[in-house]
C-alpha cells in the first residue's frame, strides 16, 4: 500500500492513542503511521523519524554484489548476522538496504533487485516491514512524548489479572514445553495485549447511485454517468443523504425518518454534491462500505477528476486492487464477510451468499428496500430512501451487537500485527503468515524461503491415501448402520492447535537437525520433533488456544465482571476460535509462505493415533463408539462416570481436552461416512452437509426440505421413526408428481445466484447463472453484486431469467434430478430408495430397507 498522504505535520505529542493503520508515503519516501485517539476520535499521521529504509538479505558476501554498489538506489550493502532456524545455527546474511521499495521488488526486469539475484524476505510490504523491525503491534495503544514514540500500557482490572495468574501457575502442563517460563511469558503478553481496551471507533458508512444506462453496468473507471445520489450515515448519529435532481424524475413523497437530513442539488451541481461529500468524508477517521473498493470509491474518485475536482480535495486513493483514504482507514466490508473464517466461525454460516441484502437478513434481519421498480424509475425520495438504507445496512452490520465486527478486526488486528484495513480485506492464512513473520524479526531469525521448506520435505513423506492429497487427512471411522437412540457427541477442543502445542511442532522442530533428536518418533508417520527448542508455531499457537480455552471462554462467562469487559472477553473468545480453527489448515496449505507438508503430515498422524486410542479407552470402560470423524466420536448411552473416565484420560495421556459438543435424542447413520442425520433433545435437526439450506435451491425444494426436518423433529420412538418414513415418502412422491406435471409456480422454481463479478467478466467458462445474466442485459441493466433468478429450461442455453420464463419449457427431468441430490442426505441416511418412492421400478442390486 503506497500512498501520496498529503499532510503530515510533525507531531510533538499525542495522548494514549491506538495504532490501526501504517502505509508508504511516496512524497517523503517513508512510513506513515496511523493512530486513532479515543478523546478526540480523530486520527493521528505519524511520519517515521528513525530514517528506516527498505533492504533484503542475500547469502552473497558483500563483495560478490559490488555490482549492485554501484546503483543510485542502493544505499549500503553489508553483514549482518541472523539466526537460521532450519539449522540452528548463527548465519551471515548481506543486508541490501535501498532508497525506495520498488528497487527491492514490486516492478517487471532489473529495477528490482529480488529479479536479479537470489534474495531472502524481498516480497514483505515494506509498511509491515516496518512495524516488524520496529515491534510496533496494530491495535495497541501509543503515545508521543517529546516527538519519541512510547507504547502504552491502559489499566486492566484486578479480577481480570488474578483470573490470568490462576491460568498460569494452574493450567500450564510444563511437561508438555521444554521450557514453560518462555511459554508463560508468551501467555502473559497476549493476555496483556488482548485485554486492552477496545475504543468505540468513530466511522462513516457511504453509498452511492449512479445514473442507469441500458444494457450496460456504469464503468468504475471510465465514471462517465452522474452520480444521482450518496448516502451516509455516522456512529456519531450523523444521517445525510444527498440527491441529484434529474431530468423528467418526480419527487415524490418523503419516506426517510425526521433524523435523516436530505440535500437536493440541481442536475448542474453534481461536481457541488461530490465535493460537500467529500468534505464529509474527510471528518471521518474510517469509511465503511459494502464493495467501495470495486465501485463505490474508484467511481467517486474517477467521477470527481473529471468533473475537474482538484486531487487535493480529493480524499479517496487508488491501488491495484482496492481503494483507501490518504489520511482515513477504508474498511470494505463485502470483503470482510466474504472471508470464509469470518462466515464459519464468527457468524455461524449465518448467510451463504455475500450479498448486501443476504447478509443483512442472517444478521440484522433487515433488507434492501424493494420498490418493485428499476433504479431510473424510482422518484427523487424513493432514491434517497433506497440509497441511504444501504448506508445504513452497511452501518449496522459493523454496529450490531455492541459493534461485534469493528471490535473483532481490532483484536484479530492485535493478533495478527497487521492494518486494520489489510485485516479487514485479507485471509486468515495472511493473518498467521504477518504474526510469524513478526516473530521471527522479533528474535532475530532469518524467515526462510518457500523453496527452502519445500526441498527440506522432498522424497521423505509417507503415503497419502486421497486422491490429490498430498498428505492423509483425520481419522474417519466406519459408522455403525441404522437408527441409534441416546447418542453423546464428543469433540476434542481445538485438536490440531492442541497437537501442535503439545508435541512441539512447527517447520523448524519437525525433522529438525539434531543427531539426538531423531529417537522421538511421530506415530504412523518417518518424522521426528525436536526436545532441545520450543517451535515457534508450537508457542504461538499453543498460547493463544491455551488462553481460549482456559482463560476466555470462562472469563467471558464471569458473573462479577462488567457487561462492557464481558463483552470484550467474548469477543477475544470468538477471535481466537477464528484463528485457531484454520492454525491447522494454513500449516497444510501449499499456498501459505511457511508451508512444510512434514508438519501437516505429524498433525493428522497424531491426531488419527489419539482418535483410535480414545475408542480404545471408550470400548475398555464399556461404551459403545457408534462413529468417529476427524475430532469427533459419536458415543451410545454413556453413563456420566464413563464419560469423565474418557476426559481424564484423553487429557493425561495425550494432552488434548475432550468435551461433550451435544446429545441427540436420536441419530441415524447410514453406510457412507461424513453423512448422518440427528436431532436434539429439543427437536433441532442436524444433516450433515446440509444442501438444502443453501440459498441458491429452489423455494419448493427448499420448502419440501424444512417440512421432511419437522417430521423427523417429532421422532421419540422406533415406531415414530417407521411412521417418519411412510410420511418422508408420501411428502416425496406428492412434490415430485407435482414437478412431472409442471404444477409448480414459476418462482418456486427459481435458482438465485448472486453476481460476485460482471457478466462481461466470464470469458473462459459461461456458468448457468451468467447465461440468464446476458439474456436479461437485453433488457436492464446489470451489474455486480445483482441477484439473478434463473429457470432451468428444455432447450439452449438450458437456463432462462425468470421473468422471461413460461411454464411450458420447465425441464421437469433437470428438477428432479436435482431435487434427488438434495433430498439424498436425508434419504440415504434412512436407506430410501428415490425411484422407488416415486413409484418406478426399482434397480436390483440395492439393498432393502434397513429398517422394516
């Protein structure tokens, strides 16, 4: 992120202020650091003062690179002596320190160095360079004394402290690390980070409309159509709403709240609009938007050069791929909550699709205002009210739940020692990736090439059992058939993290270099850990889960503690449970920096032995293990007393905690692994895999598949369940009739897919939804981020936009099929036949009913 900032005055001092953002400064050839003060809740630009420049490691001595002396750009070139971890051992590196980022990397031919010659950590930004060297943590408190940069520590409760101490002295299992000091003083500097205090963040959230063209979506970059509207709404409970008066539009009547403040320009006052808006904009620490980096901004940036607005009053900056302010923090929340972490395990897969409208319904249960019209054909307030209630979705939906979003990407911010901004727009393994690299700077060690790790694991792995794996996943166990009653779900807290923890693993102490070493064998897998050093993996990592699960999920729960330091020790809960469940993933990922598959290879290989083991020790007190998959195991009637046998001996023997996850009143498992169905004590329905919730399905399928759930909620009994099935059937064989006669509205047919790019975008493959995209462009225009409701129709292109559709070209044929793959999860796991509930004969060969 490079940016022009257009001012930064020298600062004398600064009260206890917040790090959220740092970026490059092209003008001063610089650092800039962002820092947002809770009192005035204005953001602080503080310039670099130590002279820090950009440079790489290279393991040419110095005198092999006098070519590189001679360049305008290279200011000094000498060595430096770093830690590598791989060997343990002190190394002389070249140290190239240049003028300006791009000499290291970044540019085509040889203006970078990194093109020329073999060269170490030359792809870090340099603005995370920076905070690495100089251990600056985003999210964590600063002031300026006498023009000297301090960190500063706010107060933490007492009870907060004494809750810390017991965790420490009675938690930790100092067999488990070589040396439990350094692991206790990694717990203590988190917890001590983590639990300051979160600032409310003062932002704007911003929407805009622009003028309809037919056909065709309005060019970001070209911005040639007007702006007809921008809404904005403040946390400080400012509500505007500016609109453009055009030609032939009717004004219509006033529907927004009393609060909201609407200013109307004259159709030749555009330019006026954009610039009152822009200086809105500029009292603002933080914008929110929902897609500002595609649309939003680079339009208004765009639009405003050439209306002939001076770049100076211009707030907004471009980059490659999304958009920032020079002196504010642009959050693009489209981005956010289209991160798959945040989706599973901050919201609960509460929406599927990314969409503003869908993702304000799962959470804030609110929507886009539909007036049934297009955009050109709404009156002046209709647009307003349309406009400044995105606004006010994208507002909320960083605002709901005591500002649950904001406060998350503070404290994933803290975790990960990254911009709030990159937090917000980045994925989790960018997160880990940014926390280890600032640990390796933090002691001094050199951070190793991807090619390095990769010929360290060359030629020594054992055999991988999946197709295209390149190591074997978790422990899947042969379920047991048929319908079980009382069944016990336990789940291992955070197994990997655990694993990695208390085996020590991580890319250095996995086959490490020591003679010694090599006797302490990793079951069912050639690899050895170290006991000499703690892994760096294994520290971050086993710290953070250590702190989850024994400090935070109870704190969080303390009754003594405020609503507002609850709140937060919730918050730090749900971060760190975002983190920790992809720790592993990433670890396995080829895509990750510091990828080493004899790491991922150790994890799964213990985690199958503490599996079998645990089933061992079920089946050895007397329980009965219906099924195991990955890190859970379906048990039959446990008693409490055999129950707490398990725990305890999970947790002396292999060091992992194992917890009851729920109790179904009855499960049914079919002959296929990872497919199964149950249901609570209070009738909550679990299917494995769930399609048919997902929310492209057809309304009629989706509806079929709630109501075959109820039935199976009323189950208590064998004979309730022989009885489900009969009515399982009956609902089946009704709806499939139904669809055979094309007895089935329109709009119940309709699949719904969201454009996550434009139609003209698809060139390679024409997905089905693009098809009816490109129908309906003949029409209206569409644009990203538009629903499109398609049906599947006999003749090409086998899809038709709804509106176009009649009901004599339904391919009948197409909806049943895909009504049988929805409705299989709940079918195969019962063992019913689909072409014999409809009535046609049935394949021989299959087995009959397991239950009759």
């Amino acid at each position: 992120m490079q940016v022009n900032v257009t001012k930064t005055d020298e600062v004398e001092s600064m009260s206890p202020s917040m790090l959220v953002s740092a970026t490059y400064d092209n003008n001063s050839k610089s650092a800039i650091l962002k820092f947002y003060n809770p009192e005035s809740q204005k953001l602080i630009l503080w310039k670099d003062e130590t002279g820090h420049k950009p440079y790489c490691y290279s393991r040419l001595a110095p005198d092999e690179l006098d070519f590189l002396q001679e360049r305008e750009d290279v200011i000094e070139i000498k060595t430096v002596q770093r830690h590598d971890l791989i060997t343990d051992k002190e190394i002389n590196m070249s140290k190239i320190t240049v003028a300006d980022p791009l000499a290291i990397g970044g540019t085509t031919g040889d203006k970078s160095i990194r093109n020329i010659i073999e060269t170490w950590e030359s792809d870090i930004k340099y603005y995370e360079n920076y905070l690495y060297d100089r251990k600056l943590i985003v999210g964590k408190y600063y002031e300026v004394v006498d023009k000297k940069l301090k960190p500063h520590d706010l107060e933490i409760s007492d009870e907060v402290k004494i809750a810390l101490k017991s965790l420490l002295w009675d938690k930790v299992d100092s067999e488990s690390m070589a040396d439990s000091e350094e692991f206790k003083k990694y717990i203590t500097e988190w917890a001590d980070l983590l639990n300051q205090p979160i600032p409310k963040i003062k932002r704007l959230s911003l929407d805009i409309e622009v003028e309809a063209e037919i056909g065709r979506i309005p060019d970001p970059k070209i911005a040639e159509k007007k702006v007809t509207a921008i809404g904005m709404k403040g946390s400080d409970g400012f509500d505007q709403i500016f609109v453009l008066r055009t030609e032939d539009t009717e004004e219509g009547k006033n529907e927004l709240d009393q609060n909201v403040k609407i200013t109307f320009y004259d159709s030749d006052k555009e330019k006026e609009m954009i610039q009152d808006a822009f200086q809105i904009i500029r009292e603002f620490p933080f914008v929110v938007t929902y897609n500002g980096d595609e649309f939003d901004l680079p339009y208004l940036y765009n639009r405003a050069e050439r209306l002939g607005i001076k770049n100076s009053e211009n707030p907004f900056y471009m980059m490659r791929d999304s958009a920032t302010l020079r002196e504010g923090v642009h959050l693009d929340l489209y981005r956010t909550l289209s991160n798959r972490s945040f989706q599973i395990y901050a919201f609960s897969q509460k929406y599927t699709n990314f969409s503003l409208n869908s993702v304000s319904k799962a959470l804030l249960g609110k929507e886009k205002i539909d007036y049934g019209l297009e955009l050109d054909q709404l009156s002046l307030y209709q647009t307003a009210n349309y406009c400044y209630n995105d606004a006010l979705l994208t507002f909320e939906l960083t605002s709901f739940n005591n500002d649950l979003l904001m406060n998350l990407l503070v404290i994933i911010a803290r975790i990960g020692r990254m911009p709030i901004d990159d937090i917000a727009r980045m994925g989790v393994s960018q997160w880990i990736r940014s926390l280890l690299y600032y640990e390796h700077r933090r002691r001094n060690c050199l951070i190793p090439k991807r090619e390095e790790l990769q010929r360290r694991s060359e030629g020594v792995l054992s055999d991988a059992v999946i197709k295209d794996k390149k190591y074997r996943g978790g422990l899947v166990v042969e379920p047991k058939e048929g319908i079980h009653f009382d069944v016990v779900v336990m789940d291992f807290a955070s197994l990997y993290p655990s694993i990695i923890k208390v085996r020590n693993l991580s890319y250095e102490t996995v086959r490490c270099s020591h003679e010694e070493c090599k006797k302490n064998i990793i079951e069912q897998t050639n690899h050895w850990t170290c006991s000499k050093r703690n892994g760096l993996t294994s520290m971050i990592i086993g710290s953070l889960r250590d702190l989850r699960v024994n400090y935070y999920k109870s704190l969080s729960k303390k009754e003594t503690l405020t609503d507002e330091q609850r709140q937060q020790y919730t918050v730090v809960s749900q971060a760190l449970k975002v983190i920790l469940n992809a720790s592993y993933g990433v670890m396995g990922a080829e895509i990750f920096p510091l990828y080493f598959l004899p790491v991922a290879e150790a994890t799964t290989a213990i985690g199958r032995h503490t599996i079998l083991e645990t089933i061992k020790k079920c089946e050895g007190v007397g329980i009965e293990v219906l099924y195991g998959d990955t890190d859970s195991l379906f048990i039959k009637k446990p008693t409490k007393e055999q129950i707490q046998t398990v725990i305890e001996q999970a947790k002396k023997d292999h060091g992992v905690d194992l917890e009851i996850d729920k109790t179904y009143r009855y499960c049914v498992l079919s002959n296929r692994k990872k497919n199964y169905l149950g249901v609570t004590k209070d009738g909550n329905v679990d299917v494995k895999g769930l399609t048919g919730k997902k929310s492209h399905t057809p309304p009629f399928i989706r509806k079929l598949f709630y109501e075959l759930l109820d039935v199976l909620s009323k189950v208590q009994s064998v004979e309730d369940f022989v009885k489900a099935k009969q009515q399982i059937s009956e609902k089946i064989s009704t709806c499939g009739k139904k669809v055979e006669a094309k007895e089935i509205p329109l709009e119940d047919l309709t699949f719904n897919v969201m454009l996550s790019k434009a139609p003209s975008e698809y060139t390679k493959t024409i997905p089905q939804h693009i098809r009816a995209a490109k129908q309906l462009e003949t029409i209206r225009e569409i644009r990203k981020g538009d629903r499109i409701s398609y049906i599947k129709i006999l003749n090409k292109p086998g899809v038709k936009p709804v509106e176009m559709a009649k009901k004599e070209e339904i391919d009948s044929k197409k909806y049943m099929e895909f009504m049988e793959a929805t409705l299989e999860q709940i079918t195969s796991s019962m063992n019913l036949d689909f072409d014999t509930i409809l009535g046609k004969p049935k394949q021989t060969g299959l087995d009959e009913f397991f239950w009759s």
